[in-house]
C-alpha cells in the first residue's frame, strides 16, 4: 500500500475587513479568555469584538503576553481560565499572543502538564475550542499546529500538534493597517522564509504544501514593500495577511528549517523580533543550502524575478539570494548582526544554542552542525 503526507487543511476562515465582530458566532456559549498583549489592548483593536461579544458574552481579558512569551506567562493564562471556568479562548494579537492561546486552549481542556507534550505528536488530548486573529501578515500561527514559548535559559520550546490548529481564523485587514514600517517589514519577511523553507523542507516536502508556499511568497513579494511604504493601503495589508496564512499552511505541512532554527537564539538571547531574527540569518543559510536545494530555489527565484528564467538553475538560485537581500534592504531592514549589538565573537555561544532546535534542524536540505552554524552566524556579521 502506497503512503504519503497526512496533510492539515487547516482552520475555517473568515477573511475581510471588519469580520473580527461576527467571531462569536462560531465559538459555542459561555465565558471567553481572549488572550493578547497590552499594546493591542492600547490601541483599541480588540474594542470591536468586544462591543459585538458585550450583549451575550462574559469575556476574560488576559493582555499580559509579552514578546517571547514565556512559560510563566502561559500558565498564568491558563489559571486565569481556570479560575473563570471559560468554555472558549481566542488568542488576539501577533504571534506571540496566537502561541499562548493555543496552548492555553489545549491545557484547559486537556489537563495535560506542559512539559509531557513539547516536541512533535505529544499533545493527543483535548482542548477548549479556539478561534485567532492576526494583527500582523507574519507568522501563520492562526493556520498552524505549532507554538513556541521561551522556557529556562532563554531557550525556545514547540508544541507541534494537529490539536493546536484553531477550529476558526479572522483575516481582517483593517487590524494591521498602520503598523510601523518595521513590524511589517519584520512580520513580512518572517512570512516569506516560512514560504522558502517549507518548499525545500526534507522533511515532509509535498505538491499541496508546495503550492500553498509558491502562491504565499507571489503575493508577499508583491505587497511587501507597498505595505512598508503605504500603510494604509488596506488590498496590500489583505494580501500579506493571506500570503502570510498561505504560508502558514505551507509550513505546517513542510515544516521550517535551517534559518528558524538559528534564529531562535537570536530572539531568545537578544530578544530580537523573530522576523528581523529570520531575515538576519536567511542569506547565510540559503547559501550554505544552495548547492542542495538548487532547483527547488531556482523554481522560488522565478516567483520573485521572471528573468531568471534564461538562466541555468546556479545562477537563478543565487539570484533567489540576492532578491530576497534587496527586499529586506527595501523594507528598512538593517540585515547585519553587528547592526543590531551582537557581537562577532558570540558566534560559538549561538551556534551550541542553535544546536537545542533539532525539530528544525532536521527539516534543513543540508545537515547543520555546530562548526556549520558558528560560519554562518560570522557570515551575517
């Protein structure tokens, strides 16, 4: 009997401006933890749901999610829904607030203890239902299985279960407009290496999960600087929110790689946003992956630049490269470790903490050791 990849489709979308409000209708009665942070809270994003959920709904705000949210923050989310005894969670935010709503979901419902269910597979229970809505176009967490929290030792833990993907999302554009330039340059660029390394992942590589990342990084490229530059420009904010789902989807199906896995520490040590962690690692990685993954980037390369297609597949690789550096320049981005304090002589410590993300490392066209990652984060010095 023939096998292949058991694919996630997925959670039911409601995509469009202002459709956040009609969220409680797809979650069952009782008492709600909306999970977010207090900047979200500050600007009056979570006001419109709130006003729709006042009339019929006991909602339970728990806005203490911080970057990087650690394990301390997520059992607080689950003792504050324990203590209100809700029935439903929806996380409201970026990734950040998206990861512990998942988790906190799976624990109230389950009864599981945190640290029986990290890794892949491990969380079979059940949980609260669960909707999310991003407010960023970056990390497809509303669209995947996975959720990282920062424990001990600034070291950064996944959960990685079918269990985890929420029975409901909201692509609403209207939250993400008027970001700074530099969270949509991040959040954007975070989305886009999710696309790439889903499509070369060793893993789990398929024609569902390569479809998914070739449309993500098509309408990513397109909108990323117009959403950068214009911020009010609602079709380019809706498009990066859909590329940025696609994405998600891509990768929970073909899980993320090389440039992840040495990012984490970036974020974990230096506490980088992730996707400024991810665009400070892409060129080293993609290049030492080159030779490996030559076609599959070819193919990716003629997404971003059409005219790469009289080249041979070498060249367009490298171009992928060089795209994808001229795009991160283009958003603002400084792609230099030692533009943001790190210094050149950690390269050893980041590599033997690099080393912790082996979930990720595995998925990578190319083994990664610990003498490999110690080249490349001097490489992105």
């Amino acid at each position: 009997m023939t096998t292949g990849p058991i694919l996630h489709p997925g959670p039911r979308l409601l995509i469009g401006a202002g459709r956040t409000a009609e969220l409680g209708n797809h979650l069952p009665d009782g008492s709600i933890l909306l999970v977010t942070d207090s900047a979200v809270r500050a600007f009056g994003l979570v006001d419109p749901l709130l006003d729709a959920l006042a009339p019929t709904r006991q909602v339970l705000i728990f806005d203490s999610v911080e970057a990087d949210p650690s394990r301390a923050t997520l059992l607080a989310a689950v003792a504050a829904g324990q203590a209100a005894g809700v029935a439903a969670v929806i996380g409201f935010g970026g990734g950040s607030p998206m990861d512990v709503a998942k988790l906190a979901a799976y624990l109230l419902g389950s009864g599981d203890d945190l640290d029986t269910i990290w890794g892949v597979g491990l969380a079979r229970g059940r949980r609260l239902p669960l909707a999310l809505v991003p407010t960023t176009a970056g990390t497809g967490s509303e669209a995947t299985p996975v959720a990282v929290i920062t424990v001990e030792g600034a070291e950064k833990r996944g959960v990685n279960s079918p269990v985890l993907i929420p029975d409901v999302a909201v692509l609403d554009a209207s939250l993400t407009v008027g970001k700074p330039r530099a969270l949509t340059a991040a959040t954007g660029i975070d989305a886009m290496v999710h696309a790439i390394e889903a499509y070369t992942s060793a893993k789990a590589k398929n024609p569902v999960s390569d479809m998914q990342a070739r449309e993500a990084l098509r309408l990513l490229a397109a909108n990323l600087v117009t959403a950068c530059e214009r911020p009010g420009n609602l079709a380019a904010r809706e498009a990066m929110l859909l590329g940025a789902h696609l994405a998600g989807l891509a990768f929970a199906n073909a899980p993320v790689a090389g440039v992840h896995a040495l990012a984490y520490p970036l974020g974990g040590i230096h506490h980088l946003p992730h996707g400024l962690s991810n665009a400070l690692m892409l060129r080293p990685v993609l290049s030492f992956n080159a030779e490996a993954a030559r076609q599959p980037y070819a193919e990716l390369a003629a997404i971003l630049d059409p005219g790469v297609a009289i080249l041979g597949s070498q060249a367009a690789a490298s171009r992928l490269i060089e795209r994808m550096e001229e795009l991160i320049r283009a958003t603002g981005l400084s792609p230099r470790l030692r533009d943001h304090g790190i210094e050149r002589d950690e390269a050893p410590m980041l590599a033997r903490e690099a080393m912790k993300q082996q979930r990720l490392l595995v998925n990578n066209p190319v083994p990664i050791g610990e003498d490999d990652a110690r080249r490349m984060y001097e490489a992105a010095w």
